[in-house]
C-alpha cells in the first residue's frame, strides 16, 4: 500500500503549465520524448527508471554518466527556445530557477507540457521532487516506494550528523566564486545553506538570503570554522588554489584560516538535492565533525 503521505504530495506538489497543450502533455506516456532542466531532475529520472524517455538535458545534468550521452541544450538558467525545441519534446521537466521567463512562455505558446518541479532544499523537499517527477511521468507507485527509500536514508544520515556534532554545530561560509579577489558567499535560502544545516554546520552568513559579495568586515564578523568550496579542476573564479584562499586579508583572520580548513566537495555532488544528498550529507558531516 502507497503511503497516503506520498499520494498528497504527488498529487498536490506537481504543477503542469501547458497552454493550449493536448491532454496527453499532462499524462505523459511512455512514448513522451522528455527534456531534463536541472541536476536533481534529471537524477530523479534515472532513479525511477525512466531515462529511455529523455532526449535531451541541460548543462548542470551531468550525473549519471549515462546523461552525458544526451544532447545538451544548454545551462539551466540560460536557456534558448531554439535550443529545447531543437529535440522536439512532449514535456519539459524544469526545477526552479530554469529560465528566463521569456524561454519558458515561448516554450508554453509552442504546446510543450512544461513541469515545475517544486521542492526546497531539505529533505522534505527533495522527497516533494522525487513524488512529483514520478506524478509527471506517471509512475507514482515508483515514485513513492523511491521517496520511502531516499526518505529514510536522508533521515538516517542527518541523525548520523547530529550524533558527530554533539550538539556543536560549527560556522560554515560557502564561497561560490571570488571574482576579482572578492567573495561571493551564501546566505540563507540557498542550496548550499541547505546542505550545511544537514550535516550539522551552522552558516556563517544568516544575516541575508541567496549570494552577495561579502566586505572585508562581513568576512571578518562571520567568523567561519570552515571554508566550503566546489572542487573545480577547471580553473575559472570558482577553482581557488588554497594560496589565494589563504592569503585574502579577511579570510586570513577568520578561524578557517588559523586551522587551514576548506572543505572542497564536486559541487553537482554536493548542491543538487536529489536521490545523492544523503550520501553528500555523510561526506559533508564527516568533514566537519571528524566523523
């Protein structure tokens, strides 16, 4: 029997926006040629078994490596309407944020099923995408039994994080990029305030929401136990050698740099809040507590 939960969240979380679609747009059939906008989506749909329908997925959908394979249509929050069509897709699977706006109304005026995928970025809401990918591709026995088992990991590893923590959650400052030398940081309502909290940090920046190039003295007052970067190898303001890290005037006075503590995680790993974010939150927690 399916969870009644998880019959509430299918039903209720998925929101399909198709203008003058035909009715097979919002029941997809096996037969649907489906494009993947975001990591955690396009996750969710090899996870629930459905990847012989897509045909297409953007530049953030790089896990598994079977997605690789897929044309790319572009990055999630860049994309072109030429570009998704190109593939000639029944449905489009988005998470929030794709974009811009104007992409998506051309996309809807084309008679493209166009899902929303909702969820935040908690377990909650990752149980809230993965009931409403399987709504949208309609498989909800699928959905809820992937939801029951991502469920209880994601549980398992958060008690896990709290029981290394002890109660001591340490400050955490996410630093996406330092352009210029400057330190473009997160705050709250992020994904990667999300995944500190998960594994038991605190974030060193709760005073504002998204990201913001942070002042010296911001840097300075956050005074963060660890520093939480991607792994980038590919050079670019998000790949920072330790040095620089290091050597930045408010970063050098903070207690990440007293005890050299960066922690640098693959970021499509550690950010995408999909069916992998209790294996990220062990990995993140064990880090920061020595697990």
């Amino acid at each position: 029997m399916i969870p009644s939960f998880f019959k509430l969240t299918a039903a209720t979380c998925v929101a399909v926006l198709v203008l003058g679609a035909p009715s097979s747009a919002q029941q997809p059939t096996s037969d649907d040629r489906i494009v993947s906008i975001g990591g955690a989506v396009t996750e969710i749909v090899f996870a629930l078994g459905q990847e012989h329908r897509l045909v297409a997925r953007d530049t953030t959908s790089v896990y598994p490596a079977a997605a690789l394979d897929l044309p790319d249509v572009g990055y999630m929050r860049r994309l072109s309407p030429e570009g998704v069509l190109s593939v000639n897709p029944d449905l489009i699977l988005t998470e929030p944020g794709s974009g811009p706006a104007e992409t998506l109304d051309i996309l809807a005026e084309a008679h493209v099923g166009l899902v929303q995928v909702p969820g935040d970025y908690s377990a909650e809401g990752i149980v809230n995408r993965v009931t409403s990918v399987a709504a949208a591709l309609g498989v909800e026995d699928e959905g809820a039994a992937l939801a029951e088992e991502i469920r209880a990991e994601l549980d398992a590893a958060e008690a896990e994080a709290e029981a290394l923590s002890g109660g001591n959650r340490p400050r955490v400052m996410f630093i996406l990029s330092m352009p210029g030398g400057r330190i473009n940081a997160s705050g709250i309502d992020t994904r990667a305030d999300g995944i500190i909290r998960m594994a038991g940090g605190e974030n060193a920046l709760p005073e504002f929401s998204q990201y913001r190039i942070l002042s010296d003295e911001a840097i300075i007052t956050a005074a963060p136990d660890f520093i939480l970067m991607m792994d980038r190898s590919g050079g670019g303001d998000h790949a920072t050698a330790d040095e620089e890290l290091w050597s930045h005037p408010a970063i050098a006075l903070t207690p990440a740099a007293e005890n050299r503590a960066v922690i640098r995680m693959d970021g499509a790993f550690l950010l995408s809040f999909g069916p992998r974010t209790a294996d990220a939150v062990a990995t993140l927690a064990a880090h920061l507590h020595g697990g």
